[in-house]
C-alpha cells in the first residue's frame, strides 16, 4: 500500500543545535492525512494560517521515539495501540517508545471518522489511525534511510531497519535514529511510503507491554486531582437537587466561617465553595444555605415517567426501518408473541468522578483534565469567555474511566470549573471536584426506555414478522451532534441495534417515540446497543423457544446473511461446550450483537440459587473487531465491557422519586465486585478487515446472554433490567 503526496506541499521540520533533549525529528502528514500548505512547527504550538499539520512522531537525539496520542487514555490502551502503529512501521524498538499526549487542535489532531473535530469516542481511535498512525512510522523510517544512504553513500534500498538500529549489511555499517535524527531532519519527504503486508507485522497482532502501566503503578502518572498550581483553589458546587431548577438566593456566611474557605459564588449551575484544600470546600459546601427556585425543574419520578412512556408506547411513532407488511404477516401467523422491556437511567459510575483545573490569564485559557471531547469543550469555553478556540489550551490528562461522561455534548463540567475561575475574574487557579455523590445525583445519565416487540411465527417455525417500538429520550437533540446524528427525527443512537438488525426477517418495523423529559442524558457506554440488544437478543430466545428450535441453530439460520455474525456465534458457542448438560439449576445462555462496527457473541453460564439469587458462572466471549492490534488490550477490553455490562444487567439502576435521583454512592448504586466476576475467556476471530472498535462492543451482549441463560436454568422470562429473580 502507498501514499502519494505533493513533496512542495509538506515539510520536514529542521531539528536545531542540541540542548538537553537534542536533536529532534519532527514528523508531519497532510490530513487525509490532514491538510497542509506551508512549513512545520512543533506539536502544540499555534499553526501558521496557511499550514494545518498532523504532528505524531519525534525521534531525538538521546534515541527516544516520541508518539504523539491525539486520543485520551482512559484505561481502554490508545497509549499502547496508537504507539504500536507507529513502531510497527518505523521498526523501533519497543524499549524506545515514549508516549504524549496531543493538545487540543483538530487541525493537528482531528478525529478521521468525526470530521474537523478531536476527540475520543464511539470506539473510534485505533479505527481512524491505524493508517494514519502507520503510514506517519512508514515516512520517519524512510526518511533516516535516506539520511543513512546519503552519509554512507549507498543505496537506500541496500539498508535494512530493525528495532531501531539503521543497517547496511554489506559494508557493515549502523547508527540508531537518534544518531540519524540531525541529518534526517533535512532530508525531503518521500511522494509514496510502503506499508507493511500482515506477515511482516513484528508488533501488530502481538502481545506489548502497555505504555501506561508504569505510570500508573509508581504513582507518576498525572491525573487531574494531582495538578497543583501555585494559589490554586479547590471548589466544590452545590447543585440543585431538582433538574432544571434554578438558584432563588443563598446565605453563604456559615460557609465562609469554615476554616480554610476563601470564596463563595453564584454560577449558572449552582452555588461555588472555593477553599484552600478539598475538605474545607466540602464542610463550606455543607454548610452553605440555598434556596432554589423549582418553577420550571422536572418534577417527575420513575413511575411516572414509565407511565408517559408506556402511553406513547400504544402509538406509532416516527419509522426508523420498515421492510414488507408486519400487521398482515402477524394477521396470517401461526404464533405470534408479544413482550415489553424497560430500562432504567444508569450512572456512568467512573473511578474517578469528574474534576478540571483551570487558569484564566490576560490572553486565555489553560485547563487540564482527562479531556475526552477536546474540540467541542474547546469551542464551548471560548463562547463562555468570549475568546477564539485557539485561545483555550486543554492539557490532555489520564483519566480514570469514562464510559462516555467526559465527552458530554454540552461540556457540563467545563464550561461549569471554568464558570467559577470566571467569576472570581481568575485571580487564581481552580480545581473543581465533584464527589462520588455530585456524579451520582448531578446528571448525566443513559436514557431511561421502554421498547415493545411483536413478532410472528409462520406453521413451520420461521420467523416471518417483527415489530420494535422504542422510547426514550434522544441524546442527540439539541446539542451540536443533532445535524450529524437526528436525521428526520430520529436520533440514530436511540435505534443503533435495531434498526440495523442482521436477522433475516422479511417483514420488520422499528419505530421511536423521543419524549421531552428535563432528566439530562448522554451516552453510556455502548449507547443505543445498551437496550437495543437486550430488547432484540431476549426475544429471538423467546421466539426459539416458541418454534421449538435450538437458540443457538434459531440465530445461525436468520443469520445466514451475514457471515461475520454467523462466526462470532459459531466459535463462542462451541468453545462454550453449547449443547453439553449441565448441573440442575444452571444454565447457558447466548447472544450476539454488532457495535462499532465489531462483532461479538457472548455465551453465560449461570447458576441459580434456590433463593433466587444470580450467580454468573463463566462468560465465553468471541469476538471480530478486524485486524487485531494488541490482542492483550483486546481481551482486557472484553473482560472490562462484560464486568461493566454485568453491573448494570444485576445491579445498575438510577431512580427518581419526585424528581430527585435516590441513589448516592456505591452503597445504594451497586457495581459489579471482584469476588462476583465470573470466569471469563476471550477469543479473537483472525481477520485482515481493517480494525473496528473495541471499548464498548463487549457490554451489549453480555445482559441478554444471563437473561437467556436464567431461562435456560429456571423456565422464567426476565424482560427488565437490572434482573431479578422472586425465590
């Protein structure tokens, strides 16, 4: 594979005299790479108007390789799987490879498949780099071989590279790259690069040390609660305890006469404690007296949401997918079922809750935290303060998990830290934290849905019609992602999973009901798959069950379309011993979805007390995500979707009561513990298909895999999440 590229249109940065770090080679693609028309710079600082770079690669003197990650680690491995494209290519050394991660400019550093935006998301980063990444590695190797061909006076193609050490074997000769950094640095950048074919792959398909896990284990790693800035403010807010409601008025003279506590003001979404430390602003905070305006708040609870829901349900609503006559095939069929799912709001539960530290200076804005939506927040806070974009520099930290709530389409958290550095006029630093019960009980949450299904079987046991009605709020409405994501109304995320379904099914209607409700909602990790599986996988096991057929065969035979579903299937059933006894009160359970553009089955064995109690026994996972990448981080990706699935198919449930959230903590949110993770074995499908996504498509099966599973075990259908048996 090659690129051709325009040689006048690009160059190669020149490294300068040595000092401390030395020389370094900076590397630059166009976007396509990217777009470019004038000379270099180094990452992170201003582009010159006429030249919009990708940066990624920086090889220095002392012989490191520095990888720039435009995407943030959150614990999903891009600070491994980006760097390994890059190694892949330039045939460094593993040993050599430094990881950094990129600041916030989308013209250095967007997002491929997102367009003129950076961010991470959607299980997209090793899909929009994997050439990107690849061919910036291809292009620095070429270049110190053409260093090395011009100082040894040989052919470049008589030099060899490997783990970075440049060779010519007939003469003997070798340097490293960063004794080849200098002169490389002026050498012209070559109109085509060769990729390696699969075969060639020395890191690619194998297993690396991950880059982040030093860091993390020593306690270097930089997370945001471990920025500390000279004057540096801690705050906390006092939100109101209604959605929608608004401050009436506020005593802050207790607050104030908390030891520690320095300030306290009004911002948009509540009221600011600024202290000295973490502990005076919670006891300020604590302290604080507010009186909250609920005029125009949600006053709603969960019934009587489920109740609205369960209205529009007994309507159509606008069509999402329509193929032949479903009323006419279900009039004519031999057996026909109906069922009803509902689904709770979930919190994204992250390790570490939300924070963000921010500088206001007289020529901008500098903000560090684990920064997952970098353009859009970018782009927010600069309207907040009424600066350019470029103005607002966002240090991309580590995060603690995510799951979706840092890249809120709205930019809550930021645009709310950067509210209270605004309204002390930034005479000093702020770190904002939100405790584990601000993250519960201050939004965002996965939509709360209802979805109804009718299917139809003819006389001979084949599926003939299917009916899916979903409601739940839209995620999308409203924010900067509806033009992309609500095409005539319809949010895409609210039916990804079934409007898309594989199953040959010739006469199938989904239709969705978008309610208005004033509960803030994003997506969750899987988004729309989070239901629409469960919905979707439970009722074809219902339907199996009807026709008398196998739930393994029933699927195989409606899949027979779609090969790469048939194949995740296929192998997690058999490595599943699908089809063996086992004991009284056990049973196996399977699913199968497509997310990102990956393939998953998942088969659940579970066992059943006499109690009632649920206990996951053993997961069998199989999965097709194209080419593999790092297997390792692959696994782990799987094992941590079906934990985190798990949480939420037992346990994971946000509830109103009047329009207060209930739940606080992990005592009354409960999440899957480590003596409650089953065994789990994961296995790769091999595949040369282009890599597809990974964090998130290990979470939708695992729920209607146990669901199936405890019908397997007890002759009970269980339709509602989280799952619970009666004794």
């Amino acid at each position: 594979m090659t690129t051709r590229v325009n040689v006048d249109r690009r160059e190669f940065l020149k490294a300068g005299a040595a000092t401390g770090a030395g020389l370094t080679l900076a590397f630059w693609l166009p976007s396509g790479i990217a777009q470019m028309s004038g000379p270099g710079k180094t990452a992170g600082a201003a582009a010159p108007a006429r030249f919009a770079p990708n940066a990624f690669v920086r090889i220095g003197s002392d012989n490191s390789v520095t990888v720039i990650v435009k995407h943030l680690e959150m614990g999903q491995g891009t600070y491994t799987g980006l760097p390994t494209l890059v190694a892949e290519e330039l045939d460094a050394d593993w040993a050599q490879i430094r990881v950094e991660g990129a600041p916030a400019d989308a013209r250095l550093y967007n997002n491929l498949l997102w367009g003129p935006a950076q961010g991470t998301g959607g299980s997209t980063a090793i899909a929009n780099s994997f050439e990107q990444m690849r061919k910036a590695g291809a292009t620095a190797r070429a270049m110190l071989i053409a260093a090395a061909a011009e100082i040894w006076r040989v052919p470049a193609d008589s030099i060899t590279v490997r783990k970075g050490v440049v060779m010519h074997k007939a003469s003997r000769r070798q340097a490293t790259f960063g004794q080849l950094a200098g002169k490389a640095a002026t050498m012209p950048v070559p109109a085509e690069v060769r990729l390696k074919d699969p075969h060639e792959f020395v890191y690619i398909g194998k297993r690396v040390a991950r880059k982040d896990t030093k860091a993390k284990t020593n306690g270097s790693a930089q997370f945001t609660l471990d920025v500390k800035l000279p004057g540096m403010l801690t705050a906390l807010v006092a939100h109101p305890p209604l959605f929608g409601a608004n401050v009436k008025g506020f005593d802050a003279g207790k607050a104030k006469a908390v030891n520690g506590v320095v300030e306290v003001v009004r911002i948009p979404t509540g009221v600011a404690v600024l202290a000295k430390d973490f502990w005076s602003a919670k006891q300020g905070r604590d302290a604080l007296s507010v009186e909250w305006d609920n005029t125009g708040a949600n006053k709603l609870g969960s019934k009587e949401i489920l109740a609205q829901y369960k209205e529009l349900a007994e309507n159509p609503g606008l069509v999402a997918r329509k193929e032949g006559d479903v009323e006419a095939a279900l009039q004519g069929a031999a057996k026909k079922l109906e069922a009803a799912f509902e689904f709770p709001y979930l919190a994204h539960a992250a390790m570490e809750p939300l924070d963000c530290v921010v500088k206001l200076g007289a020529d901008g804005c500098e903000i560090w935290n684990g920064e997952q939506l970098h353009t859009g927040d970018q782009h927010a806070v600069a309207g907040l303060l009424g600066l350019k974009p470029e103005q607002i520099r966002i240090n991309m930290l580590y995060a603690g998990g995510s799951f979706g709530r840092r890249a809120n389409p709205k930019s809550d958290y930021v645009l709310e830290a950067v509210s209270i550095a605004k309204a002390i006029n930034g005479r000093a630093p702020v770190k904002m934290i939100w405790t584990r019960e601000d993250d519960m009980r201050a939004g965002y949450y996965r939509p709360f849905n209802y979805h109804t299904l009718r299917a139809g079987l003819d006389a001979q046991g084949n599926l003939v019609a299917w009916q899916h009605r979903i409601v739940g709020q839209s995620i999308a409405a409203g924010t900067a992602f509806e033009g992309m994501l609500v095409k005539d109304g319809i949010d895409a995320t609210s039916v990804e999973g079934a409007a898309n379904l594989p199953y040959r099914i010739p006469n199938l209607l989904v239709d969705l009901h978008s309610p208005k409700i004033g509960v803030p909602v994003q997506w969750w990790r899987s988004v729309g798959s989070t239901h629409t599986a469960f919905s979707t996988e439970v009722m074809i096991d219902e339907l199996a069950a009807a026709a008398g057929k196998d739930p393994f065969e029933f699927r195989r035979t409606l899949l027979d379309q779609h090969p790469r579903h048939q194949a995740v299937l296929e192998l997690a059933a058999q490595k599943a011993g699908w089809g063996k006894p086992l004991p009284q009160g056990r049973g196996r359970g399977i699913a199968v979805h497509e997310s990102f553009n990956s393939y998953v089955a998942q088969v659940a064995e579970v066992a059943v007390g006499k109690d009632g109690g649920i206990r996951v026994e053993r997961v069998v996972c199989a999965v097709d995500c194209g080419i593999a990448v790092n297997p390792d981080v692959i696994r782990a990706q799987m094992e941590g979707g079906i934990g985190y699935g798990l949480s939420a198919a037992l346990y994971g449930a946000i509830t109103l009561k009047d329009g207060r959230v209930e739940q606080s903590n992990f005592h009354d949110y409960n999440v899957l513990r480590i003596d409650a993770m089953p065994q789990i074995e994961v296995h790769i499908v091999p595949s040369s298909e282009k890599p597809t996504g990974v964090g998130e498509p290990g979470v939708p099966p695992i729920a209607p895999a146990v669901a199936n599973a405890i019908f397997a075990a007890t002759g009970k259908r269980l339709r509602n999440l989280p799952l619970k048996l009666q004794a």
